[in-house]
C-alpha cells in the first residue's frame, strides 16, 4: 500500500464525492449539506457480470474483493512465522475437508491463541476442488454481517459502487455455490444466521472472534468445532524450530510446565520462542564481553583454566544457565517481558498501536506518525514475537497486548497528536483508491478513538468528516456507522449543532439506504430541526427533500417477487462435476406449480376408483355382448407419455348409449376434460379406463364368462349415460386400479340418475346425444 505522491498542499486535497447505487436508490456522496437520495433511474442500473463460473473454478485461490482481500507487498512479511508448515493439524484438516464435502458449515470455537486462523488457511488451501465456484476467503475483522455479505457479493460479481438491497441479494447469491472462509466473525444469534440464509448454496468455515461464539440457535446450519491446543511433542517441536537450536534438558522441562500450565495453546510457544531468542541474545553478550577482556587482557579471564574455552558449545551451555529462565507465570503474559527485548523501531510502533486500540497502521504511514523509516522490519519483529499478526490487509495486536500493556502505559497524548490531521489528508488525497481505504477502515477508527480520549474535538470532527464520505463510497458501511456516530456524540459534546446535524443527516442517508424507515425518520427529524435553528434554510430543504422521499416510499412500497422455491444442494465434489446450468433449472419449478402437480395426483387416484366403481355397476345392471355371444365389458390400459387419458363406458340396450370421456394435464398440472354420448342401433360395449369385470344377469344369478355356450341372456335394460370427470395425469404412468369383485345378483332397478362426478377432480363435461332414425320393428 503506497504512500500518497506529492507534497502536502491543498491542490491534492479533495473531498470524497461521486454516485452509487444503493438497492432501489441512487446516493450522491458528500455535497456541503450532506449526502442526496432519488429513486435510481433504470439506466443508472450497474450490470452485473460474475467473477466466478462453474467451468473456470479459482482452483483454491482466495477471490479478491473490495477490503477483505489477504496482505501483499511488504504486509505479507508478516503473514507467517518462517513459513512453518502446520503441527499437528493434518486429522483435523481431513476432518473438516470431509464437513465441508458433504455441505456442512462449520465455526471453528476456542480460545485466543488456538491457531484457528492457520487452521482456516490450511483447510482453505486444500478445498479448492469442493465446489464449483471455489474458495473465497474473507476477513470478520470488525465487520458487521451486512458488510460480510457485500464483500462476499463483490467476491462473486464485477459491480463496482452497487450495494444490493435487502430483496436483490439473496437472489443473487442463492446462485454461488462456494465454499466461503472468513477469519475472526464478530456477528452471532440472528445476523449469523442471516449471513448463512442469504447465501444458502454455499458451505461456510467461519471462526468466532475473541469475546463472541455464543450459543447456535435451535436448527441453525452451523455445527461449532472446537480448536484445542497442540500436543505435548507438537508444542517442544515448535519452540525449538522457532528458537533456531534445539533445547537442552532445563528449557524442555520449563516448556512442559508452559504446555500444562496454557493447555498447548500455539500463541504461547510462539511468544516462548521469543524469550528463548532474548535469552540467546544475552549469553552472545555475555561471550563477546569475555572474548573483549582475552583480547585486551591476553590469556585466560580470571581463575578458569585455557583447556575450558577448547569447546566454544560446552561453554556457551555453562553461560546459559548463569541467565534464569522466566517463570512459567511471566511467561503466561509475557508481553512485558518481550517489550525490553524489541528494538528501538518496534516498540514505537508498538506503542502506537496501544494507543490506537491495537490497530497498527500499514508501514507508509509510519514516517509521518511516529518517525519510523523501516516500517516493515518493525512489523515483522512484533509478529515474529506474537505480539502482532497480519489481518484484513493491515497489522493488529493479539489478544490480551493492549490489555497488558495500555495500564502500565497509559494515554500518551503526544504520541497521536497530528494522526487525525495526516488520515484527513490521506483519505482526500487523489492517489489513494478505495481499496486502500477500506483496508484501513479500523486504524483511521482507532485514530478517531485516540484523538477523542485525548480530547480534541476539533481533530475528531475534521478526520470524521473527510472519512465518512470515503468510508461511503467504498462500502464499508459499517465503519461508516461507527463514524457517523462517533462525530454526532463528538459534536453534541463539543456543542456544535451544524456539525451534529449534518452526522445526523447522513445517519438518515445510511437508514434511508437499509430500507429501516424508522430510524431514518427519527435522524432526518432531528438533523432538520437542529438545521432550522441554526438559520440554514437550504441545508433544511435537503433534510426535508429526504423526508419527502422516505414517505412516498412508505405509500408506495415495493411489492417484492415471488419467491421461487430454493432446492437445497449441499456443495460436494459430485455437484462440483456436474454443469451448474442444468442444476439450477429446477428453479423455474413455483411453489404454486407444485402443489397443483400435487393435487393433480390426488384427483388421478379419485377418479380412477370412481370410473372403476361406476364401469362393474353398470356392467352388473346386465348386458349383453355383441356379435358372437361375448358379454361383459372389455377395457384397456392407456400410458402414453402425452399426459392425456380417456375412457369410454357403454351399455347394450335396445338403443345403446356409449360416452367418451377424455381429460389431458400439462406439465403445470392443469386439467381439461371433454365428454360426448352417442346412441346408436347397434348393441356394443366397450371400456378403456381399465380393466373391469363383466358378468351375465340370468336368474340363477351364476356369473357367465364372455363366449359361454348354452347360457341364457335376460332382457336388457338401458343402461345409464354417465359423464365422468376426467382425471389429469402426470408425465408418469398412472397406476390401474381394480374394482371390488363383482355380486352374483344384478340389481332389480337400474339407476335412474347418473352418478355425481366427482368434486374433487376440476373438469368441465359436455354430452351430446344424436339418436339414429328407428328401425322397423
């Protein structure tokens, strides 16, 4: 990250101002009366573009967004220690691959200093093959759950200077499929669960911030997996490699009561690493101090005989145990102790960072704060000791630093004064792009926090409003809160009600821009009031023109789409091989098409028992076969793949009457049906809703098959014409039905009416009767 070019003047200095769009809206930045909103006209709309597809993974790779994108340059010195590779991890990276495999989502839970952060790169390092669109790695680091999904949004779409609203988002990561790793989560409960709801197709590997990882509610995708500490051997092995010799028998059994005493937390072997290296270095001084006096002195030093210095090894070991170890208590917090053994550089920039909350500023900032030109060596020690590691593209202290260190030093007035001054120039400076800025979201808050408990009002008010703009434009709308009401507190103390309105103004913006009507009236009100009594009737007029806004659109509120129905897919390898296109055309399915295909089923079933039922009453009536003898009813079964079904049932009389019945259901389960009845002269039956039963109606009441010889037909009588409702069917064959077995005594009566179609089948029937001339008799 570059310092700005130039010398410091007023023609590089200019305020943050430019356009976005903001869900439904389009913001104007900046302006002497604050921030303006209108309604976004359709050509303003930014075309979105994505970054990753299904054919074209980041093989693993962490997707660069918007601020949460991993240190490069200079800060990734201090990304690692020595580029150790991980102890004792390689269970449970298996363990959490294969998690992550099946689609499950993880946080990772523990105490400070556990290693989860080198837990999630390794993990992240190897899953890049899981799912289509890769691993996109993003940093928690005081983000809330809003700004964790724009910056997994700007991942995965090419738009710059677009926020989408709170109805646009989850429909357009509901089609990343990722797995998505963020370090260090301070959100819990509800908005966690949003995080995870918003983007449903994705699997999370998340771990909870220090002070946060409260209890999952009940049904929660997340499943908590707790990081505990190393092993016995893994912890020596590592104090060893990173103090550069192995340990002797003294320094091996200190580091076991070190190992009881942490329960193999990896920060405190780091740190103990360090004590050893500071140890090291004063028995070299102790051996150049003996090496001077043989040099002046000549001969042995003092009483010790020439033959003691023959094995510079053996002697050196005599040295070490003259210098103590600390004890297993100092080296629980060892972060006094390590302080007198940094370099002049490093403990400025150390005690820079205490008095900014633990926020280090990147390295070019450093010659104009603190007057330190070797910026990146003193970060690199700080990490190399534990006292710092590289988050979110800028340095932070680890746990319990500033904890132990903040009491004994206090607030050091002298050592902030003129940080609000140089990060008002640098966020206005034209050289400085967005990115920069947002990596640096927390250092310019911690400079703003240092600058009020030092009391300078008017140093908090200028740095606030040049970077509350900046922090607009580029995203990082929830540091733009934290601002925004870091000055109106700041204003309100200081008594400066143009400048409390003015915060206040820009809070209704922010409200304004989040669809919550509530808070942005209650800002807008309050920033116009404080504006009418200040006498500035234009910058009214703007708060005003807002007010106006926000009711036409309480009036007029958006009517949000439909939701489609979301087929849950978990990320798998399997998936990850299968063309992301046709995975998703399932969607096209609404929940209105399915159930209606539902129900389309059911009426299938009805009708088909009700024709079943309907088809052996009337052949049970009597009847008599055509041609031959043959009586009874014949049917068939029809499974065409056309989705249409018909049935026709007759009955012999002297005027037979026969009717068709035909119905067809598309593939969105609707139903059409069509019934037609025709007498003719001739005696004929015939079915084709299934197969049916036929039987004779002779007195003796003995069942006949079709074809009999010497069996007696009684008189017929006609049977009645009977309209069914047709029954849709589905791309599948229905199954055939059979009806209850027939009695052996036909009924006295026919039926005088038709049977009642049934209600549950929607189908509209029409029957046309054509008689043929009559016959002679």
């Amino acid at each position: 990250m570059a310092q700005p070019s130039g010398e410091f003047g007023q023609e590089n200095l200019r305020v943050r101002a430019g356009d976005l769009v903001a869900g439904r809206y389009l913001v104007t930045v900046s302006g002497v009366d604050g921030s303006d909103v209108q309604p976004c006209p359709p050509d303003r709309r930014p075309v979105l573009r994505r970054r990753l597809d299904g054919d074209n993974r980041s093989g693993g790779r962490p997707a660069v967004g918007p601020g949460p994108s991993p240190a490069v340059g200079p800060l990734a010195l201090g990304a690692g220690l020595a580029d150790l590779p991980l102890l004792d991890r390689e269970a449970e990276v298996a363990q959490l691959l294969g998690m992550l495999a099946e689609g499950r989502s993880i946080r990772l839970t523990g105490e400070a200093g556990s290693g989860r952060s080198a837990l999630l790169a390794a993990v992240a390092e190897a899953a890049g093959e899981l799912a289509p669109h890769g691993v996109i790695q993003l940093c928690g680091h005081r983000r809330t759950a809003e700004d964790l999904l724009q910056d997994l949004f700007a991942a995965t779409y090419q738009a710059p200077e677009y926020r989408p609203g709170a109805t646009e988002l989850p429909e357009l990561l509901a089609q990343v499929g990722a797995v998505v790793v963020i370090d260090e989560v301070v959100p819990d409960g509800a908005e966690l669960e949003q995080l995870l709801a918003t983007a449903p197709e994705c699997a999370f590997l998340i771990s909870a911030a220090p002070g946060s990882g409260g209890a999952l509610p009940v049904g929660s995708r997340l499943e908590d997996h707790a990081v505990g500490g190393l092993s016995r051997t893994a912890c020596l092995a590592l104090t060893a490699r990173l103090a550069g010799r192995a340990l002797d028998e003294t320094e091996r059994a200190w580091a076991v009561d070190l190992w009881f005493e942490s329960q193999g937390l990896p920060l405190r072997f780091v740190q103990a690493a360090a004590l050893l290296r500071r140890r090291d270095t004063e028995v070299d001084a102790l051996l150049a101090a003996e090496e001077d006096r043989r040099s002046v002195f000549g001969g042995p030093v003092g009483d010790r005989p020439e033959e003691e210095y023959a094995d510079p090894a053996v002697h050196e070991a005599e040295l070490r145990e003259t210098v103590p170890l600390p004890s297993v208590a100092e080296a629980a917090a060892p972060a006094l102790l390590l302080v007198d053994g940094l370099s002049e550089e490093a403990q400025e920039v150390l005690r820079l960072a205490v008095a900014f909350g633990g926020e280090c500023p990147t390295a070019p900032h450093l010659p104009a704060l603190i007057d330190v030109d070797h910026g990146e060596s003193a970060l690199r020690e700080l990490v190399e000791c534990g006292l710092a590691q590289s988050i979110g593209g800028h340095h932070r202290l680890t746990s319990g630093v500033v904890e132990a260190l903040a009491p004994v030093w206090g607030i050091d007035r002298a050592r902030t004064e003129g940080a609000a001054q140089h990060f008002s120039w640098w966020v206005g400076h034209g050289s400085v792009s967005s990115a920069q800025i947002a990596a640096e979201a927390e250092v310019v808050l911690g400079a703003l926090q240092a600058d009020r408990a030092a009391g300078r009002t008017a140093a908090v008010l200028s740095l606030a409003r040049a970077a509350a703009p900046a922090l607009a434009l580029t995203l990082r709308w929830g540091a733009w809160r934290q601002v925004l009401d870091l000055g109106a507190a700041v204003a309100r103390e200081a008594g400066s009600p143009r400048d409390e309105a003015w915060f206040l103004h820009e809070s209704g913006v922010y409200w304004l821009c989040l669809d919550v009507p509530q808070r942005a009236r209650t800002a807008l009100e309050a920033a116009s009031a404080l504006r009418g009594a200040a006498g500035d009737s234009r910058a009214v007029l703007a708060s005003r023109r807002l007010l106006t806004l926000l009711q036409e659109a309480e009036r007029t509120p958006v009517v949000a789409e439909d939701q489609t129905q979301v087929i849950r897919r978990p990320v798998i390898r399997v998936l990850a091989q299968r063309s992301w296109n046709s995975a998703t055309m399932l969607r096209g399915w609404s929940r209105r098409n399915v159930l209606l295909a539902a129900g389309g089923l059911v009426a299938l079933a009805v009708v088909g028992t009700a024709v079943g039922v309907l088809g052996s009453g009337s052949a049970g009536s009597g009847g008599t076969g055509g041609t031959g003898g043959d009586n009874g009813v014949s049917g068939t079964v029809l499974t065409g793949g056309t989705g249409a079904a018909s049935a026709t049932a007759t009955g012999s009389a002297s005027g037979t009457a026969s009717a068709t019945a035909s119905g067809s259901a598309s593939d969105s389960a609707s139903a059409t049906a069509s019934g037609s009845a025709t007498a003719t002269g001739t005696d004929s039956a015939s079915a084709s809703a299934g197969p049916t039963h036929g039987r004779s109606g002779s007195p003796s009441g003995t069942a006949t098959r079709p074809g009999d010889p010497g069996t007696t037909q009684p008189p017929t009588q006609p049977a009645p014409t009977t309209t069914s409702a047709p029954a849709p069917t589905t791309t599948s064959a229905s199954p055939t039905k059979t009806p209850p077995p027939p009695s052996s005594t036909p009924p006295s009566t026919p039926p005088s009416s038709p049977p009642t179609p049934t209600p549950t089948a929607t189908a509209s029937a029409t029957a046309t009767n054509t008689a043929s001339p009559p016959t002679s008799p």
